[in-house]
C-alpha cells in the first residue's frame, strides 16, 4: 500500500509533467502500477486531482488533471495515542496471629490508602479455597512480608511456618513489634520497627476498627529506601494522591514522591492530573510549590489540558 508521501510524490509528478501517463509515473517514480492506479483513485476521491483515464496509443493517460490542492496532503505526523497511566502494584504479605487480626486490618487498611495492596488471610483468601496453599501462594505472589509480632504470633506455630516460607523465597522481611515483642529465629538478623502506634475507634454501628496511617506510612518510607521498589512505590503514591484526605496527608505523600526519583510522561501527567482532582492536594500549603516545580521541571511532557486545569485550580 502508498504512502502519504509517496501519494504526494505522485501529486507533484502530475502537476510538474502535464498530463502523464500511467507508465509515466511507474517508470519514473519506481512505484507498482496497482499501487499507482490506488493513489490516483485516493486523490480523486479527496478532489485533489480530476482523473480521467483513456487508453491513447495503448498507454493509459490522464486528462481534466488539476493539482492545484498540492498542500492539501503534505506529509503530516502521526497522530499520538496518549499512554494511560497503570500504576505498578507494591504487594504486602501481612502475617498476625488470629487476636491481633483487628489490627492486622488496620495496616492493611492504612497501605490501601496509600496505593499498597495489602494481603490479608481473613479477607483475600475465598470460603472453600486450601487455606495452607492460600497461604503459601499469597506469601510467593507478595513483594515484602511484614510480621506483626506480639506474644500470641510468638506462641503461633504457622506464623513461625509463614517466616520460614517468606525466608525461603526472599522476600524482604519487616518485623513490626505491636506489644514489645522482639524478633526472634530467622526474624533476629531483620531491624524492628518498634513501638507501632495505632488508635481504636468505632463505626457508628459499633464496629470496633484501628487507625495506624501514622506509622504504616513510615513502615512504607522503610520500603522506599530499597531500589528495587521505587519504581513500584512511585505509582503507588500517584494513585494515592486522589485519596489524600488532609492536607498535611497530601503533603506528606508528595515530599515522599518526589524524593523517589524523576517521572515519565504518563507518571508526570498523571500526578498533575491527581492533583487538580483533590483540593487537598492543590490547596495544600506544602504541596503548591511542590506542584509549581514539577511543571516547571516537566513543562515539555505535561499534556496541555492537564496543564491547563492544575494553573486553572490553583489559580496560577
């Protein structure tokens, strides 16, 4: 099939000779003759040319032939497909014994907020699956394995098994003592975070739940000091940012983003797209000069509209 280019090649061919031949472009442009034949039918039908053939002498010519839409059909760039943002998952493994399971989801709670999928056993594995197999895939299938260590995960004979799956498929390992519990066995080598904070409240129905956003939060700064989960941890807090529900919160996750590293074009955009989203974002005080540089730093690979909106909220 033609080319744009080579269709205007044809064009400019046809204003330059004055009524060619058929054989006249193939033999001087090098092009197929059924290739031809496509590009003359294509230019007619966009009214660039009017192409009526008749055999003179056995050639096919030409004749009524007019080109004066020669700029009609330069070669243009191919249009751009914007690239949707896909943030990379950052998978935690959540190991607890059943009585500090309230707590256990407390963390997972507080990692969603912040784009961490966290995986619970209570929750994440279906009624009627092999528990024991749930266990040890969910273990294999997670990025980084936190124990909430307590005396009853101490007195737990599976949670000791969880520890040496975890230990046996590399996983990175973050001890976190709830009630003072130190790491033991294979944990010892491992730095505790200690002295884990959390607040209980209840639901208007009742229900008893934990607040740790605090703590979990640092738990995952920890995970950012490893290089081999910036780049998943950056899509994590891109994501967050639509969930950020104060503005000291906000702040928070933007200081941390961008001591993670520089952004793509689909990262940058969506970042400045999260941003216009949540006035918690783009009102924040922390976060505004934050955002300033960004669009400054990134100014070529920020999509205009996105641009547009983030000057537009923020009154820029």
């Amino acid at each position: 099939m033609i080319s744009k280019k080579e269709r205007l090649n044809i064009l400019k061919f046809i204003q330059k000779e004055d009524t060619p031949s058929i054989e006249d472009i193939v033999n001087s442009l090098k092009y197929n003759l059924e290739d031809v034949k496509g590009a003359l039918k294509y230019l007619d039908e966009k009214r660039l040319i009017t192409c009526k053939l008749k055999s003179v002498d056995g050639l096919w010519k030409m004749i009524d032939i007019t080109a004066d839409g020669i700029d009609m059909i330069e070669e243009e760039p191919p249009e751009q497909k914007k690239e949707t943002f896909i943030g990379r998952n950052l998978r935690v493994f959540i190991s607890y014994s059943e009585e500090d399971k309230l707590i256990a989801k407390g963390i997972k709670d507080a990692l969603n907020h912040y784009g961490v999928q966290g995986f619970l056993a209570h929750e994440d594995i279906p009624t009627g699956e092999d528990w024991v197999e749930s266990i040890k895939r969910g273990i294999k299938q997670n990025d980084i394995f936190i124990a909430m260590l307590s005396k009853k995960y101490k007195e737990s004979d599976w949670t000791d098994q969880e520890v040496g799956i975890a230990v046996a498929n590399e996983k990175l390992i973050i001890p976190v003592s709830i009630d003072g519990c130190m790491p033991y066995g294979f944990m010892m080598k491992y730095q505790a975070f200690k002295k884990f904070k959390y607040e209980k409240g209840k639901h208007h129905n009742g229900k008893e739940f934990i607040y740790c956003y605090g703590d979990v939060f640092k738990i995952i700064k920890m995970i950012g000091q490893k290089e081999e989960f910036k780049e998943n941890l950056k899509d994590c807090f891109i994501s967050s940012l639509k969930n950020a529900g104060s503005f000291r919160g906000a702040e928070e996750i933007m200081e941390t983003l961008v001591g993670l590293g520089s952004f793509n074009s689909v990262q940058i955009n969506q970042i400045i797209i999260n941003c216009s989203l949540n006035n918690q974002v783009y009102q924040a005080n922390g976060c505004q000069p934050i955002i300033r540089n960004l669009i400054k730093e990134y100014d070529k690979k920020i999509d205009e509209e996105n641009k547009e909106k983030i000057k537009e909220v923020m009154a820029l």
